[in-house]
C-alpha cells in the first residue's frame, strides 16, 4: 500500500488555529489553502445566496463547493493571502462563515416543512434556534462542541436523536370510541405495529407508538383523534468516535415558545455543569438523566442565566 504523502504547511500554527476558529479549515493536499465553512442557518438557501457562494468560489478558491454532513458549505481552495479578503466579500453578500469550536454548532433541519409526513414548522424552529443561540450564543464558551437537529416527525431523516439535543415533531393519538366504525384501517396504517384491535376498537399500545399521526390522517370519520402535538426533546445523542442516542424527555413540549426555552436551559445546565472538554452525552452520564430532565423541566436553572453565562 502506497504511504499518502502531503506537502508542508507554509501557514503558521497560530494562524491556522485563528482561521479554524473562523470556519476555515486546512486542506492538507495544500501548502497554504483552507476549505471555509459558510452558514446555512436551517438547510434552506435562497438562489441568490447560491449565486454568491459560487461567486465567492471562482473567486477566491478552486470553483468548488461542498456540501457538509451539517448541512453548511463549504468553499474550497481558498489561498491563506485571500482569507480576509473573502471574508469581506461574503460578509457584502448578507454571507457568514463560522461552525467550529466548542460552542453551539450550526442548526441541522429536515425540510419538515413542506414534507407530507412533516407534523412540524421545521425551517421556522430551526431558523429561531439559529438566532437564539447559534447567534446570540456565539460568544459562550461551552465544554465541548453542541449539535442541535430538528426533525419534522418520527422519521427521524436528520437523526436527531444522535445530536446532543434533537426535536422531533410529534402527534399524539387517542380513539375516539363514540365515532370508531371499528374498520382498523388504523391498525394497518401504523407503521410502528402499535395499534390492534380488540373488540372492534383500535387499541394504542403506548411502548410501540412513536407519536407520527399517521392513524390520525388514515381515518376519515375522526375515530382517531390528537390527543397532544408538539415537540419531543432528546438529550445527549452523539456521533463519532463514540456513538450514542439521546434520551427523550418525558414530555411534549406544546408551542415554539416552549421548545426553545427548553433548549436553552439545556445549554446552560451543560455550561454550568459540564467539564471541559466533556461532552453533553458524558455530563448526562456522570450526573444522571433525572437531574438533567428536571432542570429542564423547570425554570430555577433561567434564574441564575446571567450568573452562569458570566462564569468562567
């Protein structure tokens, strides 16, 4: 087997390390070049923002572009010299780069949205927990790197039960007995096999149910109703060299409003108890998941916000 052999880098360490910071990523085939990661916000772009990245691209780097596992951009072929110079001219073109470091990671969405299985606003929620924290959380140092995915049912197409935080769109159902024709059309349309049918009644096996709505739409004389719809909150979900799946809380969360300030108790809980260099999977294992939840289950954790976002 042939031994892979890459030139020197030319860039200073300090420099390389500045620039990472940045969103620009060496490309070690390369002397002095870096790959820039440009910010999505939710996966969704206009073509205006498509025309300038490509723009940016001939310009600045190799004409290439790259899509990352993240949903971000990423332009390749930047040489060391243009870095600032390119930063300047996507920054003119309403264009941010940035996603590394420890700190809350650029948002990951399904397009739940428009999707006919989607039981959430996906581009919305995710377009807000941007802003909230991807933003206005950018300057808060957190143990180690956040992932956040957001989901639109139970599908599950971004995974985000393996993000530290994931939401998950969700319908609860319940039989409607008085207008059950006891057809069990919805026992054959749910595809967990969590409905069956006992005494001409459809029966919901709640271990099985993941709460997708799919019964709910199959029947027309509305012998299945929601019960609750919402947002399901997973904790601690990662992929890489560890890989695990989050933990939901037991409890749908009912209203934009709710979710998002879930989500930011569970950042400062992570901040305020994590190690560094821990990630939020390990922090929920070293404290327990009972402790996490009721944190964010509660407000006392947003009474000390201004106290925890300060700490060292």
């Amino acid at each position: 087997m042939t031994k892979l052999e890459y030139p020197v880098c030319t860039v200073p360490d300090s420099e390389v390390a500045r620039l990472k910071g940045l969103g620009f990523l060496r490309d070690k085939t390369t002397e002095d070049r870096f790959n820039c990661r440009i910010i999505t916000k939710n996966g969704r772009v206009s073509s205006d923002f498509m025309r300038a990245a490509a723009e940016a691209a001939d310009k600045f780097g190799s004409g290439k572009l790259a899509m990352t596992s993240r949903m971000t951009i990423e332009i390749q072929g930047i040489a060391y010299k243009n870095t600032e110079e390119f930063i300047s001219f996507i920054n003119s073109k309403g264009i941010e780069c940035g996603g590394t470091g420890p700190k809350v990671r650029p948002v990951v969405s399904c397009k739940g949205t428009t999707c006919q299985y989607g039981l959430i606003d996906t581009f919305s929620l995710s377009e807000k927990i941007h802003e909230s924290f991807y933003v206005n959380y950018h300057n808060v140092k957190l143990p180690h790197k956040f992932k956040i995915a957001v989901g639109g049912c139970p599908n599950n197409c971004v995974k985000p039960d393996i993000n530290d935080v994931g939401v998950i769109g969700q319908r609860k159902p319940e039989v409607n007995g008085e207008k059950c024709k006891g057809c069990g059309l919805c026992a054959k349309m749910c595809p967990m096999g969590a409905i069956t049918m006992v005494d001409k009644l459809p029966v919901i096996d709640p271990q099985k149910c993941n709460n997708c709505g799919r019964c709910i739409g199959a029947c027309k004389l509305n012998g299945m109703n929601t019960q609750k719809s919402g947002y399901r909150l997973y904790l601690g979900g990662r992929w890489g060299k560890k890989v695990g799946r989050g933990i939901p809380v037991n409890y749908i969360f009912e209203t934009e409003e709710e979710i998002l300030s879930a989500i930011e108790k569970t950042i400062l809980f992570y901040r305020e108890n994590g190690i560094a260099g821990e990630r939020f999977a390990d922090t929920i294992q070293r404290i327990g998941f009972e402790n996490v939840e009721n944190a964010v289950l509660s407000d006392d954790i947003l009474k000390r916000k201004e106290v925890i976002l300060k700490d060292e």
